[in-house]
C-alpha cells in the first residue's frame, strides 16, 4: 500500500444522493457495473434488479426459486451473475430484455461468485464446503478447490487473476494458485468466523469482515496480521477496498457504513441512512460512488467525495 492519507473537510464528506425501493425483501448484495452507469442488486425476495444511474428507471429480474445471495457485474459490463440459496448460478444480460441462462454448480446453498479479470472463468463458493471454478462460455466445470472444512462465505478473483482468495466458516482464510489449485496461504482468525474477504489492487494484501464486528487486514506475503479494527456492534457483513485509494469501506448489522484510512489507521467516517442491517457496500469502479443494500429493503447511492 502506498503511503497515502485521506484528508476531508466538512463541505466534503460522503452524502446520500439516491434512496431507492424495490425489493420486497432484504437486499443481499450488490455490483456495480464497470462503466458505473448501471448497478445490480440481489434480494431475498429472490430477484435481480438492474438500477441506471442517469435516471430512476430500474429493471427487475425473476428466476431464481430461493434467496439471491451473490451478485457481479463482468469487467466488460455485459453479463450480471447471480448466485442463490437454490444452489444455482444465473448468467444475465443487463438490459429491458434479461435474458437468462442458469445451471446447478453445487449440492448446497452458493454463497458466494466472483469473475476473473478476463471473464473467461466465475468461482463460486458454497454450504457443500468447496469452492468451484466454472467456464463462462460455455458453462462448463473445470475444477474443485478443496480444503475448507465448513461452509465457504467469501471468494474473491485477484485482480492479475493468478490467485484467489476465500474465507470460510472453519475460520480460515485461504489463497489458492487458480492454475495448480493448490493452496499456497491459510491464515487463521482465531476462532472468529469471518464473513467477507476484499483483495487490495496491489494483491499483497486482504481484507477480512469478521462476525465479530472487526475488519483484519493481512499481508498475504508473510502471513502478518497488519491492521485490526473495531468498527461494528454485531457481525461486519461486508468489506471492500477504495479502487485507487488506501480506503477501505465496511457495514454492518449495526446498521452503520464506516470508512476506513489504512495509512493513518483510523475509522475517519461513519454513514448512517439504514434501518437495521447493512448487508452489502460497494465502491464503483471509480469510486466516486458507493452502494448500500440493507435489512429494510433499500438500495442507497452515496457520493464518496474521497
């Protein structure tokens, strides 16, 4: 990581620019696409939808028999994934026609999806304790990652797509050689379970939301436990990374959003809006903006200013 510090004004902190309602459910996860025009939400009430940023206008998807419980969008923006408790992957193309094409990856819940940098591949992680990576085009199984001994909540593609990273409920955490699929780093969290992993742009570093209400931030190179923050009253459900910054973005079942400087060590912000919990928070590509999906079925849009 670079030693680069956030520094904000009042006239410049975060604000909330779109509160938007259409899950009957609560919301589970969210992407953004890489153009950020559009982003994708996924629910408990078992659908997809597909917000566009330049105007109210949303699409919503049905397809999947139980609770949505992954979503991304593919780097070139042309299909949106969805993983669900119905042990199923969904393959969407974002648009007023969604069309749809799904198959069975697991023998239990998917947790959890994640593309390569090139789209050519999608893991998934699942309840059946494994992870598995899966040819997009032609949908086709490939191979199995084994080693975890309890359900898999987190898999995350690296983004030179050499490695990925996982986490489980055994607490662990795992980063595997995607060409041998051999584990080349297990680093343990102390009988926490953790719930969400975040691979930094520099792919030296991860970062781990814990049931505990911490985030961890390891350095993969030498296995070191480097940052640990209490940032949550209840479980952190999700943690991501600012895309060009030393920023790092966490929620949870507290309903709060905090935002982290990893250089000066710090919680710097904390966003409130939600009622209940905060499921899912995403950086866009950009990261000029950032999504929340919550407990109360919103979607909300915030403008970083970071």
């Amino acid at each position: 990581m670079s030693d680069e510090c956030i520094s904000l004004d009042s006239s410049e902190e975060p604000y909330l620019i779109r509160n938007l309602k259409g899950h009957k459910k609560p919301v589970t996860d969210i992407s953004f696409s890489p153009s950020t025009t559009q982003f994708a939400s996924g629910s408990e009430d078992h659908s997809l939808m597909v917000w566009n940023q330049s105007n109210v206008r949303s699409y919503s998807f049905c397809g999947h028999s139980d609770i949505i419980t992954g979503v991304e969008f593919s780097s070139n923006g042309k299909l949106v994934a969805t993983c669900s408790k119905d042990q199923t992957v969904r393959f969407w193309t974002p648009s007023v026609k969604g069309d749809t094409t799904s198959f069975k990856v697991h023998t239990s819940c998917v947790n959890c999806l994640s593309f390569s940098p090139d789209n050519s591949r999608l893991i998934t992680g699942s309840n059946d304790k494994s992870i598995k990576v899966w040819d997009v085009s032609k949908k086709q199984f490939i191979t199995s990652l084994l080693g975890h001994t309890s359900w898999v909540q987190s898999v995350k593609y690296s983004s030179c797509g050499s490695f990925i990273a996982s986490c489980a409920d055994d607490h662990s955490l795992r980063m595997w050689d995607i060409n041998t699929g051999e584990c080349t780093h297990k680093l343990g969290t102390a009988n926490n379970n953790p719930t969400c992993i975040a691979i930094h742009s520099n792919n030296n570093h991860v970062a781990v939301a814990m049931n505990s209400g911490s985030v961890r931030v390891y350095d993969i190179r030498n296995e070191k436990l480097r940052q640990h923050y209490t940032l949550h009253e209840g479980a952190t459900k999700c943690v991501a990374w600012h895309p060009t910054k030393n920023v790092l973005l966490s929620c949870g079942e507290d309903g709060n959003i905090r935002i982290v400087d990893v250089m000066e060590g710090r919680p710097i912000l904390t966003l409130t809006g939600h009622t209940g919990s905060v499921n899912t928070c995403k950086f866009s590509t950009d990261g000029e903006l950032l999504a929340s999906g919550g407990d109360d079925q919103l979607v909300m849009v915030w403008k970083t200013n970071l």
